[in-house]
C-alpha cells in the first residue's frame, strides 16, 4: 500500500482538533465569558464578604433572588445551570440540616432528644444558613464553570502580578484535577480485570483511592521534573502569549456585585433582621 506523500492533507480522522472543532458557546454564554477571570473572582469574592458579616435570611433571599435575574441575563443554557445548581443545592441543604439539629436553641422547642434540639430559632438558622451557602457559592460555581484555566493563570500573572512560577504551577494542577475521574474510571476498570475489583464497601473503595494517589503522586512529580526541564521553573522576567487587561465590561461586573450586596445589607437593616455574625 503507497504511503502518502508529504503534501497530502492529512485525513479528517488523524488531524489534530481545532478550536473549531469545539462547540461554539451561546451568544448569552459568551458575553460571561468574555469577562476577567480576575474581575469574575473579585464580583465573587464582594458577594461572599458582604454576606458572610450577617446570617438572616433576609439579606441572603435578596441576594438570590438578584442572582437569579442575572443567572437568566447570562444566557446559560437551562441545563448548565441545572447541572451546577443541583449539587450546590444538595450540599446547602446537608450544612443547613446541621444547623437545624445542632443549632444554638431559642425559641420553642419542637423536639429535644439527646443532642438534638429543634427549636424556633434553629429552624430560622437553618433557612438563613441554606439561603446564604447558595447565595454566596452560586456565582463563584456559575463564573468560574465558564472560565477556561488558562485565561486564569493569563489574569492571576498579568493583572493580579502574581509570581509566574505559582501561576503556572497552579494552572498545571488545575489542568490534572480533570483527570482524577478517568483515572478512577480506569482503576476500576483494569482492577475488575485483575480479579481484585470485585469486592465492595470500604475495603475496596480504600485500596482504589490508595492506588490513585500512588498515581496521581507519580503523575504530579513526573510533570514538575518536566516542567523544570523546560525552563518552567526559572526566575527571569515571564513573557505572556494572550493579553490579559481589565476592561468596562469587567468594572461593571464588579459594581453590579456591589449593588447587589447594598441592596441585600439594606433591605436586612431596613426590616430589623440584620443578624451580625459574631452575635451569634
């Protein structure tokens, strides 16, 4: 059989994927991702501060409730936020429960038994505790679900300063924690072929996590040997391929998320509600 010459195209089946290849975002998709990694990290981080000093579910109903207008603004697809709220959701509500089992008692009691107190007071801690998780991870799950790693470690280097070597140590790591399920996916896999995969509960459960950290350790030293080699580790000055510069649409980002903490904070003083965190 003639082997191809070197100026025949490579066929469709061999080439290397493209950036066209990938799906192109939504037009909504895309003004979010558009914006600063760094100004979707400092939107997030105003919304986490400004709600972590009081624990009433007034502010934090309000917060929400303007997350969700934006959330719909963003133009993500009801399954992308289907698939990011679930899980936030189900974590909220297992710290919630805690809250109502364990809680500081006021109130009256509705059940007491051992540790267990449920009062009136847990009951509204509980509802605050669930309403402030989701609104202050909500926006962090949902701008940094549409943030590429590398368009973060361009923001963490050139407008944050941050030293390059951490940055590109970080943007690896990032990049290895995506493969964490294959690699279970393929531990399974080859430990069934085996004959030792076969068992269940705790004990296979242990062995697998024990052999994927034995891997992932070899993977991590393997690549930073690599990445010293190339020159990843040095000191002198960094250059950067892709710029990365704020620009008004990531101001506004961070106003809008200004807003939104001063209008949840006042409307909480306004109706009595506002609970300061170390009060508690």
């Amino acid at each position: 059989m003639p082997s191809p010459s070197r100026n025949q195209p490579v066929t469709r089946a061999f080439a290397p994927p493209t950036p066209s290849d990938r799906p192109a975002p939504a037009r909504g998709e895309r003004r979010i991702r558009g914006i600063n990694p760094v100004a979707k990290l400092a939107a997030s981080a105003v919304i986490a501060l400004g709600l972590v000093v009081t624990i009433d579910w007034v502010s934090a109903s309000i917060a929400l409730g303007l997350e969700a207008v934006l959330l719909i603004w963003s133009g993500l697809s009801f399954r992308r936020i289907v698939a990011r709220v679930v899980p936030l959701t189900l974590s909220a509500a297992l710290a919630a429960s805690t809250i109502l089992l364990y809680g500081r008692p006021s109130g009256a009691t509705h059940l007491e038994v051992l540790a267990i107190h449920i009062t009136d007071g847990s009951i509204e801690l509980m509802v605050a505790t669930f309403l402030r998780v989701l609104a202050m991870a909500l926006p962090a799950v949902v701008l940094f679900g549409t943030t590429e790693a590398t368009e973060m470690a361009d923001g963490l280097g050139q407008v944050l300063k941050l030293p390059p070597r951490f940055v590109i140590g970080a943007l690896a790591a990032w990049r290895l924690v995506s493969l964490v399920q294959q690699d279970w996916q393929f531990l399974t896999l080859s430990r069934r072929a085996r004959g030792v995969g076969d068992g269940r509960g705790v004990r296979r459960f242990g062995g697998q996590a024990f052999a994927l950290l034995v891997l992932s350790i070899r993977r991590g030293t393997a690549l930073a040997t690599a990445m010293e080699a190339r020159g990843f580790g040095g000191r002198s000055h960094r250059s950067w391929a892709r710029p990365s510069r704020l620009r008004c649409a990531d101001a506004t980002l961070v106003f809008i998320a200004l807003v939104l903490v001063g209008v949840a904070l006042t409307a909480s003083v306004a109706t009595g509600h506002f609970t300061p965190i170390l009060a508690q």
